[in-house]
C-alpha cells in the first residue's frame, strides 16, 4: 500500500482479522488456555542482543518494510529500507522516522519482506532508523497481543504503550550521573596528605566515609567545589564513575533484604510453598484474603524468591494504591533498586525507569496500570494487587484491562502471576473455582482483630442529618468520646445532588447531559461531574421564580458541615477529589490523622482503599444504596467489593471496629447475604445469576459504542452496522448475538447522544470474529467516519 493513503479506500474484504499479524506467530485469541509450551525469551534483550559492528547480517536485506505508524486506522504501511541499514539489520521492533502524508511521524518496524502489494518503485523509503537495537521483543510481543485482542489499530498500541520520549524519537539510553569516590591511593593517604589545601583535605575525609563514593549533587550541595573535584582527581586520589540515575546497582546487593522477612502464619506459608512449587512455569494463583490477612507479606516474599533467582518481578497496584507508604514499604525490605511508573513522573523519568527495566538493571518495577508494558529482560513473576479494582481497564482510547494482559503476559513469559484481593473479580472467582487457577485463601487477619462485621442502618421513616440517621450519630458521639477515630464513607462530592426548587419541584439538570448538576459549596457553583459544565447558583427557581430552593441529598462537603457543626471540638478532615486537587494535601490530612487524635473523616472512594488507618475503629457508609442498586450488571459486585473495602478500614490495629451501613433497602437479599455471610457468599449467588442470565463470566461481551451530536447520525448508522453484522453472521453460522443500537444508560452527555449494540458470544475466538469483521466494516463504511465510534471488548461497564 502506498503511503501514505490515510483513507481506507479499499474494500474491507481484504482486510481479514489477521491484517495485523506479523511475521512471528500469532497470538492466541484467549487469554488463558491449555499451557502451551510457553515460548521463553529470556536474557536481557536489547541490551546484549550482539551489534553486528560493521557485519552484515545474515538474511538478505528485505526490501519492504511494513511500519505501523500511529493513527487510527487498522493497518501498516509499507515503506522502502533506507540506504544505510542499522548495524542490526533491518528487523521487527526498529523505530524509524517515515514521512506519512504531510508529516514525518516515528512508526515502528513490524515486518520485514520481500514483496509488498505494490511495486517497490511506488514506495517512499524510510528517512532513517532511530535505533541501534531493535525495542524489546516481549513488548512488541504484548502490543501485537493487545492490538488484536482489543481490536485497536497496532500502530497506536504501540504508540501508547511506549513512554513519551521513546514516541517522540528520543534514544533509549538509561540517563547517568557522576559518583566520585576515593582510589587506592586516596585510602592510602593519610589525613594530614594535603596540609596546604584544608577544602580538599576536607573532601577526601568525607569520601573517606562513604566508602562507596557519592553522587556530585551530594557533594556539591557540601559547599565544595568541582575544582576541588578536579585538583583531588588530578593528584590521583580521587576517581569519578558513571552510574545511572534509575536503579543504579547497589553496591551491596548480595544481601538481598534490607529488612528481615515477618514469620509467616499458617495459611501464608501454604500459600507461599504453594507459589514455590512452580516458579519456572506459568502458574496463576489467586490470592483471597481480607484486609489485613497479611496479602503484601506474601507478595514480597515471592519477589524475595524471584530476585533471588536472578528475575525480575513486575508489580501492579490500582491508581489508588500506589501511595507513598507502599513504595516505602517495598524498599524498606529490599536493598535492590525498586523502580516505581506512575502518574506523576516526568517524561525523563519514566524512560529511566523503562530503560532501567528493559536492561534488567531494575529488579522489582512498581506501577499502576499502563506498567504492564513495562519490557522486562528477565520475567520472573507478575503480582496484581487488588485485582477487582476498576482503574485497571482503560476506558478510553486503547480499551484494555491489565489484569488480564497481566494473564496474557505471564503464560507466555511462562513465570508465576499472583493475583490478589480481598474481594476477587467474579471473572477470577469464576476460574478458581472451575480449579483453573489455584486458589489460595488467607482467612485470617495477621493482626489482632476479625474485619468486622457489616452492621445494616434502616434509614426508613428516620430523620437524617447531613446523611446521618440518629444512631450513627449516636454511635459517632460513642466513639469520638473513647478517643478513636471515625469514617464516614459517602460516594458523592459536592455538597448536595443537586438543587430543587420547593415550591415547583424544579431541579438544576445540565444543559448538556441527561443527568442533574451537583451543588458545591466551595466554591458555590453548580457543576455536572459529567461534563464538568460549572453554572453560578441560580437567585430563584428559572421556572416559577420562587427563591426556595433547597439541597437536595447530601455529599460530602454537606456532610463535613453537619459533623463540623455537630462536633465542634473534633477536626473533620475531608477528602475528596475537590478537596486534594493540591498533590500533599491528602498525604497531609493522613500524616495528621496517622497521629491518633480523635477526628472525623469525611471521604469518598479514595480513602476507602488501600489506606492504611490504624485508629479508625468506626465506619459509617452514609447510602449503600446508590452504588449497589445501579443498573449495571456488574453494579452489585462493585458496590458489594467497594462496601467490603471501606469495612476493612475499621479496626486495622489495637482496638476492634465496627461498620454501620445506612440503607433504604435492609431486607434485600443481596445486601443481608453481604452482611450476614460475607462478600465470598454473595459472590457465589451472583455468579449463579450471571449464569443464568448469560452473562460474564459465563459468556462475553463486546460494546460498540456511537456517539454524535445529531442523534439520527449515530442511530442511521448503529442499524446499519448491525443488519450487516447479522446477515455477516448468518452467513458464517457464528453463533454471535447482536443487540440494539440502543441508547446508552445516559443517552445524551456533553451535548452528544449515545448508542450502544452489543455483542455476546459463549465462545470468544467467534466474538473476536465478529469484533474484527465489524471493526473492518466500521473503517470501510463512509457514513462512520462522521460518528464517533469505539468498541470495547470485556466491556467493565455498559454505559
Ligand atoms: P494485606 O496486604 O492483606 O492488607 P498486609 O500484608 O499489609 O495485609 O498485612 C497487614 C499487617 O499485618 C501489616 O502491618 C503486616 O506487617 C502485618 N503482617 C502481615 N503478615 C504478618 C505475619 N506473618 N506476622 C506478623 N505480622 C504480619
Ligand atoms: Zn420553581
Ligand atoms: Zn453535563
């Protein structure tokens, strides 16, 4: 194909599921399945890979080369090699800047060829090759994976998935920094060696004391100078070295930890033998256990294995989780480097620790969810903490989940992956107990005291204040008085859901969404979490004019007012998104509340994971009802985990808890089947009604989403997508269901409509079948271009 032809004019019958494929072989469209021999590539692999200096390599030089270039179109372009070939050779994994219509853009190298479907004499050749080496080879591997998977072109996979630097065409080259340190020479001389120079005297004694020398800035920052530096260098007793400033090696890293591994309880060690068992195969576990039963000890002792044997280790922790206090924790145990990929890197630092980890330099690598394409030189087990959490499915752009490439990824490195959380996914529940991954349970806490149990609120008939019924207040009141500390867990910001007026029964609904706007406080304004559309509060109703408008409901800032007014001599901390838009406000507000002092806490979601707060002993959930009662159909296990998440912060260390849960509903079977049996009960009666209803985890799904501003637009072409799809489909006999268009959950957001069709099959090889022909058809049909469209496999939501 010529490049560039940035319209796919070309009929969609040729561009088969396959069209992404690449020399090597295909991946398979499952993620999990019979273990086949795992094809392990091991050994660091750009960094070692021997540079042919000079030599030719030893297959003929292609003569096309096949780019993926990104853009949103589901193919490659094929291009000419350029004169001078990379010492390498031309191979899969070079990044190379091509000239792609009226810009020169990086692509990526996929395959190398012989022939292309057009005449050589048609093709632009490539302007040059940015690499020495090619890209690792296990995340092209993931990225050709993931592009199929998800149906999403491969040229923007790989886009996304490479850090910012790397897209732009930066070399892949670990940054370094000087460390100096003292030569045999300069050990040797004594302390009155420099009699005249006292500075340099100076110097040499403090490097005297780090015997594995120190970075410039540290001494820098002693007020000595580089020409002391200099002049020490020059009389031969002090030597400067290069160190890269992501995961320099330790110099005493023979002693693996720096902390001493916690003695294990019982069902730990089982767990952990259980991993030991087979550290060289793919081997998923999951990993139940409450809060507190002593999860983290188990995934540190398994990396303690892994790096002991020479691997690497790949972490990964929901948003939320990677706080602070478990990076600390990492690398209090370990006297490895621990490289940490999260948001708040810059761009230089994030290829460092790329770089770091590609090399093999960086033992452990920490991250949320894009860290799973993360290349690693030596994979030795993939641990995914919390495995439920939402934040691990991108729902934007490229739509994937990382847990399970997570799954992916360890069964064709062939290493462990351990999966954990107090409150599996059904998905993984599902594959436990069909005996398809072991299942290992930690019942207990490794502290003192049971989670507690969930104690159900009937808020029927009851007055409420700020949200909170008269015994909660009762009990918060109990609880400030023994000097404990109390949560109060409401899932809404703002101060109220929205405002009405009295008189008329008016509400503020935004202009934009079908959905009503929130009242905030601080500021007041009126907002639509939405779209984000901001309105100054209305003097009087719009439709009657009367000025008795009111708060409808409470959210957080109503609820820190009511406790504040309440319990005037106690601090209300809240936290919420509005409230830590600074970066340490929220490490701040808990750095105080880990002090002890009785305090109230007002929060959202974020602070009903992964914290950890030793003196909160009461937890009180202000409307269980919203979350568990949504219409989505994963909206009872969400709701079921999140609840179970937030009971976990009561009690965590000296004194027991106790969770009151304020409900509208306390006879619903569900929510009684949570509290009175817990999270593993209900999960066992919600798959039964997956089952039932045909749904995941016991069938799959794909969501086509539309969207326009014209609503026509996006609903002319949903049925027209979907009659081809269905006459495709019987004329393939693929047993794939196709339903709708229908209008999404909320039809109108930001202005525009939206439509969904949705595709289910038993078995995926058919819905990815499905999915590709579709996507294909999408990409070939004219009137598509003018919506909006994207589909989403695995769908986490169906809004
Ligand atoms: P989880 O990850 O399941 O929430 P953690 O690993 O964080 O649990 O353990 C909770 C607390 O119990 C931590 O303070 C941890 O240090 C402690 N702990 C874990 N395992 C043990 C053990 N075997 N012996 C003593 N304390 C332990
Ligand atoms: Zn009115
Ligand atoms: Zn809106």
């Amino acid at each position: 194909m010529p490049p560039p032809d940035p319209l796919p004019g070309t009929a969609y019958g040729c561009l088969s599921p396959a069209r992404n494929a690449l020399s090597v072989a295909e991946p398979s469209w499952e993620l999990t399945g019979p273990p086949e021999t795992p094809t392990r590539r091991r050994g660091a692999q750009y960094s070692t890979r021997p540079v042919a200096g000079g030599q030719l390599p030893e297959s003929p030089a292609p003569r096309v080369l096949r780019v993926a270039i990104p853009s949103p179109l589901h193919r490659l372009f094929d291009y000419r090699p350029a004169r001078e070939a990379p010492a390498c050779g031309w191979q899969p994994g070079l990044r190379v800047r091509v000239s792609f219509g009226r810009r020169e853009v990086v692509g990526i190298v996929v395959e190398c060829r012989d022939r292309g479907e057009l005449p050589l004499s048609d093709l632009k050749p490539v302007l040059a090759c940015l690499d020495d080496t090619p890209l690792p080879e296990d995340w092209l591997w993931l990225c050709r994976f993931t592009a199929r998977y998800y149906q999403h072109p491969l040229g923007d996979t790989l886009h996304q998935a490479l850090p910012v630097l790397l897209r732009q065409g930066r070399a892949l080259a670990a940054r370094t920094r000087e460390r100096w340190a003292l030569t045999a020479a300069g050990h040797a001389a004594g302390s009155d060696a420099l009699p005249r120079a006292p500075r340099q005297a100076a110097l040499l004694e403090m490097l005297r004391q780090h015997p594995h020398g120190l970075a410039s800035q540290a001494i820098l920052a002693q007020s000595f100078s580089r020409d002391q530096l200099k002049a020490l260098t020059a009389k031969g007793l002090v030597e400067r070295h290069e160190e890269p400033l992501a995961a320099a090696p330790q110099p005493d890293a023979d002693h693996l930890l720096a902390d001493p591994a916690l003695p294990l309880n019982r069902e730990q060690a089982h767990a952990l033998s259980a991993l030991h068992e087979r550290l060289d195969a793919y081997h998923p576990c999951l990993l139940e256990g409450v809060t507190g039963s002593g999860k983290t000890e188990v995934y540190l002792q398994l990396i303690e294995a892994v790096v002991g044997r020479g691997r690497q280790a790949l972490v990964l922790v929901p948003e939320i989780g990677l706080t602070p206090q478990t990076l600390a924790r990492f690398r209090k145990r370990f006297r490895v480097p621990v490289v940490a990929l999260h948001s708040g890197l810059t761009d230089h630092e994030r290829l460092d620790a790329w770089e770091a980890a590609a090399s093999g330099r960086a033992p452990i690598v920490i991250g949320t969810r894009s860290a799973i394409f993360t290349p690693l030189a030596r994979p030795g087990a993939i641990i995914v903490d919390e495995e439920h959490d939402s934040s691990y499915k991108q729902q934007d752009g490229l739509r994937y989940h990382a847990r399970d490439l997570a799954v992916a990824r360890a069964h064709h490195h062939g290493i462990p992956l351990l999966l954990g959380s107090a409150t599996p996914s059904l998905e993984s529940l599902a594959r436990a107990r069909r005996g398809d991954w072991r299942h290992l349970p930690l019942t207990r806490r490794a502290t003192r005291h049971a989670p507690a149990g969930l104690e159900l609120l009937d808020l029927r008939g009851r007055p409420r204040l700020g949200g909170l019924a008269p015994p909660a207040l009762e009990a918060i009141a109990e609880t400030l008085k023994a000097g404990h500390q109390v949560l109060v867990f409401i899932n809404r910001r703002g101060f109220a859901p929205t405002l009405a007026c009295h008189a008329c029964g008016w509400l503020a609904e935004c202009d934009a969404c079908d959905a009503r706007m929130t009242l905030h406080r601080q500021p007041p304004l009126l907002a639509c979490h939405h779209c984000d559309r901001r309105r100054a509060l209305p003097e009087s109703c719009p439709e009657c004019g009367s000025i008795d408008l009111r708060p409808l409901g409470s959210g957080t800032e109503r609820t820190e007012e009511t406790l504040a007014g309440r319990f005037p001599k106690v601090p209300v901390h809240r936290i919420d998104r509005d409230s830590t838009r600074r970066r340490d406000a929220f490490e701040n507000a808990l750095a105080e509340v880990r002090r002890g002092d009785p305090c109230l806490l007002v929060g959202t979601q974020m602070l009903a994971k992964g914290h950890h707060l030793p003196h909160v002993t009461l937890v009180v959930v202000v409307n269980a009802d919203a979350g568990l009662y949504a219409s989505d159909f994963r909206a009872l296990e969400q709701g079921a985990q999140l609840l179970v998440q937030v009971a976990g912060r009561a009690g965590r260390a000296a004194h027991p808890g106790r969770v009151l849960v304020q409900t509208m509903h306390p006879d619903d079977p569900h929510l009684r089947l949570l509290a009175e049996r817990g999270y593993a009960a209900l999960a066992d009666q919600l798959l039964e009604e997956r089952r039932a209803a045909a749904l995941p985890p016991f069938r799959f799904l794909a969501l086509l989403r539309l969207e326009s501003a014209r609503e026509e637009a996006a609903s002319e072409l949903g049925r027209r997508a979907a009659t081809a799809l269905r006459g495709w489909l019987a004329e393939r006999e693929l047993a794939v269901d196709c339903l709708g268009p229908v209008p999404a959950p909320m039809e109108r957001r930001q202005g525009r409509y939206h439509l969904q069709l949705m595709l289910s099959a038993d078995k995926r090889s058919a819905l990815h079948e499905a999915s590709a022909w579709l996507t294909a058809w999408l990409e070939a049909t004219p009137e598509a271009r003018r919506v909006r469209w994207s589909l989403d496999i695995d769908p986490q939501t169906l809004s």
